[in-house]
C-alpha cells in the first residue's frame, strides 16, 4: 500500500485501465515503457495532484507545525492549570493518529476508496477544530483537536501521497518533496493567523477562521487530487494483503530501520512544540516575537525539505539521511548555549532546515530494506506504525523532563528538553549507520542508494 514512496516507482498501467495494489511493483515494471497516452495526462494532473497535496499537507502537517503557538497559549493564559506535558499529548495524538492512520487508510486506498478517504478525513478535520472552538475544558481540547482533528488528518495523509505518487514516472522524490514543502507553508500560516487574529478576535473565532481556511484548501484539494482519478482503484481479493508480516519481525535491517526512525522521531518535533514558550518565558520575548521564531524555522524547512530532497535524488537517500540524523540532534544540543534572542534564532534557522528532510528521506531508503517488492507495502506500515509511538511519546517525555525542578510552565527546566532532544536523535543517527551496514551485509547494497 504505500510502496507509492519508493524514490525510483513507477506507474505502467495506462490510465483507462484498472490499477492494482501499489506495493506490486517491481524493478521490471519500472524500467518497461509507459504508454504516451499516460505521460501525457500525468503531465497535467500530475501538477495538479501535487498542488493538491501540497493543501493537505498544508493542513495536516502545518497544522501540527503550528502546535507551539497552541502549547504557549495554553499552557500560559487558556489552561495553565494543566501541565506543559498535559498539554504536549494534545498535538502528540494528533500527531500519532496522523501517521497510524496509515494502516487504515492504506489498504483502504488500496481497495479503491481514495474518495471516501479524503472525503471524510476532510470533514472530521474540520468538525474537530469547529468542535475546539466551543472547547474550554482541557478533555474537550484533547478529544476535539487531539482524537477527531488526529483521526480526520489519518484518513488524509497516505491517498494525498499515493495519487501523486502513482502520476509520476521520473522525479518522484522530487515530485514528493514539493508536496510534503506544503507542511512548513502551513506551519507559518496557521502561526501567523493564530499569533494575529488571538488578540482581536478571541480564542473561539481564532480556531473556526482557521477551520473556514483548512474547509477552503480541502475543497481545492480534493478538486485537485480526485478530479483526474475519477475512476476506482480496485483491487481483486487475491491481492489483498495483512497489516502484519510476520518474517519482518526476524529481519534485522527492518529492527535496525524501526529504531532510527523511531530515535529520529522521538526528538524531531518536540523543539517546535517548545520554541514560542522558550522565547517567551527564557529570553523575555513578546508572544508575537516567539511565533516569529518558530515561523523563521518553519521557514527555513521549506527550504530544507526540497533542498535535501534534490541532494539525496543526485547523492544519496542513505548519506542524506544520516547526514540529517545527526546534525539535528547536534544542533538540539547546541540549544543550550542559546541565551540571546540572535543565536535561538538562529538555532531555530537550521534546525528547521535540517530536520525538515527527515519526513520525506526515510521511504526511499526503505524500498532497500525489504527483500519482498510485494510486500514493500505491509512492512513499511509496520515500520511506520512502530514510529509513530515516538511522535506520541517525545515532547510529553520531553516536557516530563522540564517540568522536574520547575514552578510551572513559566519556569520550565529547559536543560531536559534540549538533551532529551539531541541524545535521542543522535542514538536514531547511530542506529542509521548499523542499517546502512546491515543493508551491505544482509541484502548486498553497495553505493549510497
């Protein structure tokens, strides 16, 4: 189901004709000759499909990007009774629900009902946030723009990927790295409606003009992403595969793959979640200069995202994606010495351009991982789901950390965030290098990939 990720897939069915299960494609597949009648509609709905993958990301992704404006607000003036790491679980289960949801959304994609898909997640998405409009209990915030907003974007993220995976022959890497750009675009949009509009309109008419904006680009997006893939992907019954593989769980390069994603994941978006309540309650900015901060890394990911994305299509996936593993995780480090608004701005720059690689790299490299091109699919879910708990887990360990020795969210021990952040990247990063190893060793891949 989701073999759409591989850097090198292609589509070779014409487009009239029935297309089957995504992961069934084959190095053979690739290197036959597509029909001129394909090439000539991926062209144009290609572009098309793209552009609407870039607003869902913009929705889904940005969303969660833009959870640090969310966490400072709440943990500051909406909710400070709760805790920092009360809080954090809100955007973490949105955020674990968003990737889990893959195991659902996938086969069910598979099967052909891309449109029910993202009709519905488009729906629940939007509900979820009108719903936090009305919320003013902590449990109304977390079932509202934790479980349905985390649900709706589930149902999203895999069949906006998919489809425009399946319209690209050459450059899909590319082709995936402009979608997955829309996520940072997102992330400085959300932050700079949230951090304008909280002051004049209130917190309730904050939330429903984000929701009427992502109602907006959902639309757009499904006009873009449905309109030229009108006809169902089917697939026949002998095609349907499990969730699970059992032969997975003895393959060591596939452990090896699971735990660097998973290292990677558990420190990747928790500096983003405590950026905003770092500048503010550490270097004494206004609320306004430390949304600044967390769009200025935003900012820098779009360009990190495209930018690495081009360098691992000429270089590397692998290199491109240790290379990124470990420079986050030094530059979380490097976080502590931030004790002047000049240099967090400055760390805030490059992290978000260096980490932002690490969602786009991982699925090219995993096309080397499994033995079994038909069940590319099944195990990279696996592997997916397995990470996904660190998008759970991280910034509420992370703010766990910071609350040990604190008085509150206003004098959080910032020390634990930035070491729990970059041990656990670095470890991830080290944990890649095993892989690359065991990839040489077990399925003898030379080169970089």
């Amino acid at each position: 189901m989701l073999s759409m990720f591989s850097e090198k897939g292609t589509a070779t069915a014409p487009v009239d004709s029935e297309i089957t299960d995504l992961a069934h494609i084959t190095e053979a597949e690739e290197s036959s000759e597509i029909p001129s009648t394909f090439a000539v509609k991926s062209k144009v709905h290609g572009c098309l499909q793209v552009l609407g993958a870039f607003f869902i990301f913009f929705n889904v992704w940005g969303l969660n990007l833009a959870f640090g404006s969310f966490q400072s607000f709440y943990a500051l003036t909406y909710i400070p009774s709760s805790t920092s790491s009360d809080i954090a679980w809100i955007g973490t289960v949105q955020s674990w629900l968003l990737i889990v949801g893959g195991l659902l959304s996938g086969p069910l994609f598979d099967l052909g009902y891309n449109q029910s898909l993202i009709i519905v997640g488009s729906i629940l998405g939007v509900v979820g946030m009108m719903m936090l409009s009305l919320a003013h209990e902590y449990y109304a915030m977390f079932l509202s723009q934790g479980v349905c907003v985390g649900l709706g974007f589930g149902l999203l993220y895999v069949p906006a990927m998919a489809l425009v995976s399946r319209s690209f022959t050459t450059r899909r890497a590319v082709a995936l790295g402009v979608s997955s750009s829309g996520a940072p675009v997102g992330g400085i949009i959300y932050t700079i409606m949230f951090n304008q509009l909280i002051s004049k309109v209130g917190f309730p008419w904050t939330v429903r003009i984000i929701a009427f904006l992502m109602l907006a680009l959902f639309i757009a997006a499904a006009i873009m992403l449905l309109g030229p893939d009108r006809h169902s992907v089917n697939v026949k019954p002998t095609q349907r595969r499990s969730l699970i593989d059992l032969r997975a769980f003895k393959d060591l390069p596939f452990w090896s793959f699971a735990i660097g994603n998973f290292f990677l994941y558990l420190g990747y978006i928790t500096p983003f979640y405590y950026i905003p309540t770092y500048a503010e309650t550490k270097l004494g900015t206004s609320r306004s200069m430390g949304s600044n901060v967390l769009m200025i890394s935003q900012a820098s990911s779009v360009i990190g995202r495209v930018g690495l994305t081009l360098f691992a299509h000429y270089f590397g996936s692998m290199i491109a994606w240790i290379i990124c593993g470990v420079l986050s995780g030094v530059l979380c480090i490097c976080w502590i010495t931030t004790d002047t608004l000049v240099r967090f701005i400055l760390f805030a720059a490059f992290y978000g351009a260096i980490s932002g690689a690490l969602i786009p790299l991982p699925p090219s490299v995993f096309a080397h991982v499994c033995p079994d091109p038909k069940s590319l699919g099944t195990w990279f879910g696996m592997a997916q789901s397995l990470s996904s708990f660190a998008s759970l887990l991280g910034p509420p360990i992370a703010g766990a950390l910071a609350s040990i020795g604190s008085d509150g969210s206003e004098n959080l021990n910032y020390l634990g965030i930035q070491l729990f952040s970059g041990i656990v990247m670095c470890f991830g990063a080290f944990q890649l290098i095993i892989l690359w190893y065991l990839l040489y060793k077990k399925r003898g891949k030379t080169g970089l990939f």
